[in-house]
C-alpha cells in the first residue's frame, strides 16, 4: 500500500543520506559549499580557524546517524502505515528540532562569516519538517488491537532497546537543551571546559539526532518482528562505525569524548548484537 509517507520516506532517504555522507566524511567541505565562497579559496584555508579536532568529530558522529535515519526511512518505506506513521512523527521531532537550531543561530549567531550556511541548512530542514508533517495528517489504519507485542520485555532484542533508550535519550535532551553542560559535569573532577561554540553546536545538531532515534527505539517495540530487526541491524552498524570511529582517534580525544563517547557506543552496539544474535528459535523462524 502506497501511503503519503512512502513518497516522503524515499525524498527524505535520499537527502538525509547524501548531507549524512558529506557530514560523515568531509564536514568542512560540506559548510564551504553552502557559503557561496569567492574564487581562489579553499576550505581548509578558509575554514580552519572553526573546524578543530573536536567540532570536526561531533560533525562526523552527527554525520553518521544523519546516514542512520536515511537508511530505516529507506527501510521503512515497506513497513506497516501505522508504522510508518510513528516513524514520520520521530522524524518530524528531529529535523523540526534541527531547523530550530539553524533559524536560531540566523539570529544569534556564533560565527556571522556562516551565517549563509545556517540560513540554508534552516530552509532545508524545514522542508523536510513540512514534508514529514504533510505525511503525518494522511489518515491511516491504526494499529490492529488484537496485535500483541512482537518482542517481550525480557527478550535479548527488547533488552537492547531498553539499553539504548536509556542511555542515548538524556543525553540527547542535554546535547539540544545545554550542550554545555555535559564539559560541565566534568568541572568537579577537575577537567576544564574546553569547548569551542561551533562544537557545541555541533554537539545540538548530534543531539537532534539522538533525540529521534532514542524515540524509534523506544516504541519499535510496538512494530512487526521483522521491522524491529531491520531496526536492530541498522543501529548495530551505527554504534559499531561510531565506536571504531572515536578508538581511531582516541589518542586526541579528551576526557568527554573519551568516556562519552567509546563507552555508551560499545555498549549499546554489544546489546543489540546480542538481541541480534540470540533471538529466540520461534522469532528466527520468523526473520
């Protein structure tokens, strides 16, 4: 069945992934492009002085699952509509969150030489919002009643949604609302807070993400066994490139990264490997 959202799904996958890929593997270039640069200039040149060691990595992770929402857009393109629906809302919280973030730094920003840049990643993302809002007002059937619950609360893949809930929602509520409290609750340890403001923008915009996806993984629980798996697999890929991305560079991560980073990825990646593999005989039977 062909619904609102899965001609919005495939818009949304291909946009989220090509800005996710260029966040993900070259952020600098992806900033320089949208700056209408003058002839003769360069990105590293001209961007340098913004892009240091760790707004460059939190631009990478939110890269990363920029390209994680893209793909189960992409996926969820043959889910169930009230699926769809649930999926449409999450979306919607996190590019509506993202273009409040741009259309803020419009009008207050930390860097006026980006001020282009945050104008246009503001109309982009509130072009994604109104797509996914006109996709969330088609009405559609709602959820059988009859339909139990696909995997039990005691499940291992349950269990690896629990985990990744409560690990990544506070921490993405924190990264929006004040990212820099999280150098902050490292002040009575006696880490200093060496933040830089295009970082901690970049941690809001990695916090965005978290916020939608935290939520998918909240409420899979209510979808189909094979959508909650097709979910399972694409959040492992994720947490294990993301874990694999900060052990390559732990040499230059400081305190925050270094135990904010490394171990809640590991952790939530290591849960739903287990939920993945250890599912059980009557579910594989299903898969």
């Amino acid at each position: 069945m062909s619904t609102r959202a899965t001609v919005v799904f495939r818009i949304y996958s291909v946009i989220a992934l090509i800005y996710g890929l260029l966040s993900a593997f070259s952020p600098k270039t992806l900033w320089y492009g949208l700056l209408a640069p003058p002839k003769g200039s360069s990105a590293d040149s001209d961007l340098d002085y913004i892009f240091d060691f760790h707004s460059t990595l939190v631009h990478k992770s939110a890269g990363i699952f920029t390209c994680v929402l893209a793909l189960f857009a992409h996926t969820a393109r043959k889910f169930e509509p009230w699926e769809q629906a649930i999926v449409s809302k999450y979306l919607v919280l996190g590019s509506s969150t993202e273009a409040s973030i741009f259309c803020w730094q419009v009008l207050n920003p930390d860097y006026p030489e980006l001020t282009t840049a945050y104008w246009r990643f503001a109309v982009l993302f509130g072009c994604l919002t109104l797509a996914l809002s006109w996709a969330l007002l088609e009405e559609v059937p709602p959820r059988p009643k009859q339909t139990k619950i696909a995997v039990a609360a005691w499940e291992p893949l349950a269990i690896g949604q629990s985990v990744h809930f409560w690990i990544g929602f506070p921490f993405g509520v924190a990264s929006v609302v004040w990212p820099r409290s999280l150098y902050l609750a490292l002040k009575p340890f006696g880490i200093a807070d060496s933040s830089t403001p295009f970082e901690l923008f970049g941690i809001q915009c990695f916090g965005c993400c978290i916020i939608s996806i935290t939520n998918l993984a909240r409420n899979i629980k209510m979808f189909s066994f094979k959508s909650q798996l097709a979910f399972a697999y694409i959040m492992l890929t994720a947490f294990i490139g993301t874990t694999m991305l900060y052990l390559a560079e732990r040499q230059n991560l400081n305190i925050l990264y270094t135990f904010g980073g490394i171990p809640p990825f590991a952790t939530i990646a290591a849960c739903y490997g287990y939920g993945i593999m250890f599912q059980p005989p009557e579910k594989k039977k299903e898969s």
